[in-house]
C-alpha cells in the first residue's frame, strides 16, 4: 500500500495554488519576463542586425576580389604582371573568372567618334576611357552583351581592330546596331564595333559602362595601354579570402607585394564582431535580470510555502508523502517560471520585430531561441522552487497543521 | 472482535523548559465499529494522543499497533500511506482551503489515495450530501458558516472511506439540532463498521459514545459511562 498523486492531478493542484493569488503571481512572473524578455531581445537584436550587416555584402560581392597593378617603377623595366599569368591565375582552385585589362590614365581619354553620321547637330567627338581586355571580361566584369558579340580569343591573337562598346559610351557615341558594321575612330584609328555591352554586374567596375573596349593586343599596338592594370577575379562561394592571398604570388611570383588586392570583407567576422558589440552587455543585463527574477520566484514560493504551512499538514494527514509536497511547490515555482519565459519570450520577439520594421531590417528569429526561452523560464523557476519545495517537504506534520507562526 | 487500536505505555514529552509530558504511559484498546469518547480539561493531552493515533505524531515511548501492525517502526513514507488510506481526520481547526470550493474541499480527501480518479466527484458530493451540504457545494469555505465548515470537514474525512476516523471537538460549533445530525452521522457510520475516536467537551456526544476515557495531565483513565 502506498500514497500515490496522479501527475494531472498534481498539475491541477499546483495550478490552482498559483491561481490563489493572481496580483502576487503576476508580480512574481514580472522578474523572469523582463530577463528572458532581454535575453531573447538581445539575441534576436543581434542575430538580426548581424544578419542586416552581412546582408549587405550579399553573396555575389563576396565572390569578388579585384587586384590592382601600378605600372612599373621606368619605362624601360619589364612589367610587374605579364597578361600570361592570368592564367596561371585562372588555374587556382575555387576561381570561377579571371578578367585583366589596361586602360587609359584618367584625364587622358583620347577622342572617340563614330561614323554613323545621322545628326549633323551632334558633337561627335567624345573623349572615352579605352580599355584594352582580354576576352574573359564578360564573365569577370559579371556583364553581357546587349547587341552583337564580345571579342574572343582569336581577335586577341590576330590583334584585330574589333571595338566593343560600354551602354553609355555607346549612347553618346549614337551607335545602337552593330549589324551595320558601324565604326568608331579612336585617337585617329578606325575600330570596326562588333558589339555593345549591357548593364554592368559588378559594383566596382561601373566605368566600363563607358569605356570603349579593345582587344588588349590591339590596345598595347595602336594606343600604347601598356602592361595589365586592373585583374578582376570572380570565386565559389567563400572562397574569395583564400583567392586573394593567393593572387599576389599567382600574378607576380618576383614581386607578389607589388599586388593590390581588393577583396570583400568576411560575413562571418562583421557578424561576430556585431554580436559582439551589441549583445555583450545587454546579455549581462539579460542575465542579471533572471538572476533577480529567480530570487523573486524563490522568495515569493518561501513565503507561500510559510503561509501555506497548514496546508501542508492538511495534505500530510491526508496522506501526501513529502515527495508530493514537494513535487506540487517545484510545480508550482516551474510553472511561474515558464509562464515568465512564455510571456517575456513572447515580449523579446515582438520587440525584435519591431525594431526591425521601424528600421526596415529582416528580422532573424532562431526557432531554437524561441521555442528554448520558455524553457528557460522553467528551469529558472524550477531552480527557484528547490529550496521552498524542499523546505516545505521536510516538515512535520503536526508541526504544520498548526499552522504558521 | 479483533482490536484496530493498541497502545501500550505510550508517552510524549514535548522539549521545552521545562519539558512538556503531554502523555505517560498510556494503555488504551479500541475494538472495530468501536465509538471512543475523549474527555479531559484544556491542555491536558487529548490533541497529543489524537496525533499519536493518527499517525501525524510519533510517541516517544511505548508500542502503537494498528490493526495488527506496529507502527512506531514504520518510516515516514509508510506511515504516510497508512494514514492515507486507513484514517480519517476532522481537524479542531477544519482545515478547509480557503481558496476551493467546497466539493474542491472534499475532493482533497482521496487525492492521496489509491482510490479511482474517475468517480472522485461523485464520492465528494455523495460524502457532503450525507452531512447534508448539497446545497453549499459550490461556495467558498470562507461563505460558509461554522457549522457548515465543520460538516465540510466531516464530508473530506469521509471522502477518504476511512475504517477509523478521529474527531477533535467535531461539534465545538454545532448548535443541538446540528450536533443530532452528525451523532446521527456517526451512528451510521458505525453502524458500516467504522471506529470512530472522539475528543469533546459536549456531554451529549460523549454520552452517545460506546466508551469514555479521560485525560489528565497526560494520564489516561477508562471512565464509566
Ligand atoms: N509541540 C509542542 N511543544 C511543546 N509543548 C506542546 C507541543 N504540543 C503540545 N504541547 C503541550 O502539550 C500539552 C497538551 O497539548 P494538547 O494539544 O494535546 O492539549 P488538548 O488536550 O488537546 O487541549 P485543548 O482541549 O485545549 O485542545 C499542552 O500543555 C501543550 O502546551
Ligand atoms: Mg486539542
């Protein structure tokens, strides 16, 4: 023969002691919403902004990196990046593109026309970046054609006279078709244009959008571009850190520091160093408060267990053993908890929510964060009621049923 | 007739300065269906003895067999089911949780027990129904008059189907017409074979009790009726 409590009854019990006193649970409850409500704000805050940060350097500019190469120190040395080591470039595992090119020094653009004379009105004499590539561009620049065909590798090797127009250079120049073979003079020199490029993909690499762009064979011959200037290198997917450390030494085994490398920052470590920032103290803060809150629900039970005594001992001569005793102030402490997790997890979201409607952010909520803050709330409240359940468990009947005081 | 109740030299001595010996060398046997009346001045040990025997209390010296088993040996946990599910109470003091209902009340009665989940309802309102409290099953303790929480009291007691039931001044505030009722209560219940051990001051129910024994300062003696 033994004592037993049936768990729904057990709930049922703790229940409706919590229930006794509503303003006093409520009160009680207050200190675990505020600290699991900070918890959850500042992580949620966190993961969202961190996320809002990184998103701006979206995937696609996290696969570039772009090498500068100044021209060489005098005019008679060799030059510091030989356009055959792109491919060697080419060859490094995780590169997708590899793109070099030479272009006029800016403020030296030679004249440009076209000879598609249609409006005598129009200034046809335009001074234009020219930029003399390889037939890779397409791809590395992340562009296309938007009439006719890029140059490839054959009009490099037979340094044929091929030009191809950026959108805007194209406009000012008053070329839109190239099935009429139309041709543009640069400094002097005819350039049949095979094709215009469409928009420009890649952020840093707008002014090709108006540039007239030559084989770089022919560039080197007619206009003297000179020695590759600009590489522009497209990766897989996170592997952009690791291209440009090896780029230098790809591009220019002698001289790998004459190399400057762009390459975009790493996600991962802006997130970091986000969480960081924000979350440190405000999670110290988190901490603090369910500290407190648990001290609150601990204190609250105690003095619920201490006006309850009689309670207590009605329950012992009914025939609770002091496990049920016990059991039913855990309960009761565990459920004020994880009302305050519910509540203040509730509170965290919302809050999160807002903040990143008011500043136009996509909110980040971790489903484990969520569905663990609750949790939380009820470990903190079953922590809480170890001491008031085992205070209440250890008395004597008779001692209880004479109630407190 | 086999004895429910058996004590043997039993003695409790509260610490204080100076000691309190609320009991000595008690002897006392109580049969089945048995109707015990204790009497006895303010203070004079009557609670002590009803906690002894409600296995609430463990006496300091002698032996307490209930129904055959000695009980002064049991530990906590087994004392706790034996009490459970063996003995009633109807507190000097009610007990009633302020805060529940009376059939809430009553319900508690066979919480702790083996008895059914399913049907515990029922049992409370045939248990007040049989202190006649129908009407009030539905009212907080607190609307309640004194009369009426001591048949509450009475009601949870009987919930548990108790075979000894121990009463302290369980018509301390029943007019007659009241106090006839539950001595007619008691009377049933005796009659389903039910020991029932008494406390009162009131002469008319340790008159309708089948035994009388009176304490003073602790002693026990068996008093003629
Ligand atoms: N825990 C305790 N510590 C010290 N003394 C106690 C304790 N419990 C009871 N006593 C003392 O033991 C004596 C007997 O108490 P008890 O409650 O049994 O009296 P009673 O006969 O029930 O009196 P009443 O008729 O007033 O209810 C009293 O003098 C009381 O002060
Ligand atoms: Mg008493």
């Amino acid at each position: 023969m033994r004592s037993r409590l049936d768990i729904r009854d057990l709930f049922a019990e703790a229940v409706a002691g919590i229930g006794t006193r509503p303003a006093r649970t409520a009160l009680t409850v207050l200190g675990t919403v505020l600290g699991i409500g900070t918890l959850v704000t500042t992580l949620g805050f966190s993961a969202t902004a961190g996320n809002q940060i990184a998103g701006r350097f979206d995937a696609v500019t996290a696969t570039e990196v772009t090498a500068d190469i100044p021209p060489p120190a005098g005019p008679d040395l060799p030059p510091r990046v030989e356009w055959g080591a792109l491919t060697d470039l080419a060859r490094l595992n995780g590169v997708t593109a590899v793109a070099g090119y030479a272009r006029t020094q800016p403020g030296q653009e030679p004249s440009v026309r076209a000879n598609t004379v249609r409006d005598p009105e129009r200034v046809l004499d335009r001074a234009l970046p020219v930029v003399g590539a390889t037939a890779s561009l397409l791809g590395a620049a992340r562009t296309g054609v938007a009439h006719g065909r890029f140059f490839d590798a054959g009009h490099v090797d037979r340094r044929d006279r091929v030009a191809v127009l950026g959108p805007q250079a194209a406009e000012q120049l008053g070329v839109t078709r190239v099935d009429n073979q139309p041709a543009v003079f640069v400094a002097g020199k005819p350039f049949t244009v095979i094709g215009i490029l469409g928009g420009v993909g890649r952020a840093n690499q707008q002014e090709l959008a108006n540039a007239v762009i030559v084989p770089w064979t022919t560039g080197d011959d007619t206009l003297h571009l000179g020695p590759v200037g600009t590489v522009l290198v497209t990766t897989a997917l996170g592997a952009a850190p690791l291209i440009a450390r090896q780029a230098p030494l790809a591009l220019s085994p002698n001289d790998p520091a004459a190399v400057q490398v762009v390459a975009p920052p790493d996600p991962a470590a802006l997130r970091t160093g986000v969480a960081d920032d924000v979350s440190g103290l405000l999670l110290v803060l988190g901490l603090v408060s369910l500290t407190v809150g648990a001290l609150g629900i601990a204190n609250v039970t105690l003095v619920t267990v201490m006006e309850r005594t009689a309670e207590i001992g009605l329950r012992r001569a009914l025939g609770a053993r002091r496990r049920h005793i016990a059991a039913q102030f855990l309960v009761e402490a565990t459920v004020v908890g994880l009302l305050g997790g519910i509540v203040g997890a509730s509170a965290g979201i919302l809050t999160v929510v807002m903040i990143s409607v008011a500043r136009e952010w996509t909110p980040v909520l971790d489903g484990r964060l969520a569905a663990g803050a609750p949790l939380a709330g009820a470990v903190v409240g079953l922590v809480a009621g170890l001491y008031p359940a085992l205070r209440a468990a250890a008395m004597q009947p008779v001692d209880a049923l004479r109630g407190p005081g | 007739m086999t004895d429910v109740i058996t004590l043997t030299g039993i003695g409790r001595t509260f610490a204080a300065d100076p000691p309190v010996i609320a009991l000595e060398s008690v002897d006392l046997s109580v049969r089945r269906g048995d109707y015990l009346s204790i009497v006895g001045p303010s203070g004079s040990g009557k609670s002590t003895l009803l906690n002894v025997l409600g296995l609430l209390d463990v006496p300091d010296t002698g032996r307490y067999e209930l129904e055959g088993e000695e009980t002064t040996v049991l530990g906590d946990a087994a004392r706790t089911a034996l009490r459970g599910a063996r003995i009633g109470f109807v507190f000097q003091s009610f007990h009633l949780l302020a805060h529940r209902d009376v059939t809430e009340n009553v319900m508690l009665g066979g919480l702790y027990t083996s008895a059914a989940r399913k049907g515990r309802r029922e049992r409370a309102h045939a248990a007040l129904e049989r202190v006649g409290l129908s009407h009030r099953r539905d009212f907080r303790p607190t609307h309640l008059s004194g009369g009426e929480r001591q048949r509450v009291a009475i009601a949870r007691a009987l919930a548990g189907n108790p075979a000894l039931l121990l009463c302290d001044e369980p018509t301390g505030n029943l007019d007659s017409a009241n106090t006839a009722a539950v001595l007619d209560l008691f009377d049933e219940l005796r009659a389903d074979g039910t020991t029932l051990i008494v406390i009162t001051h009131d002469e008319t129910v340790s008159g309708r009790a089948g035994r009388r024994v009176r304490i003073t300062d602790g002693y026990l003696t068996q008093e003629p009726l």
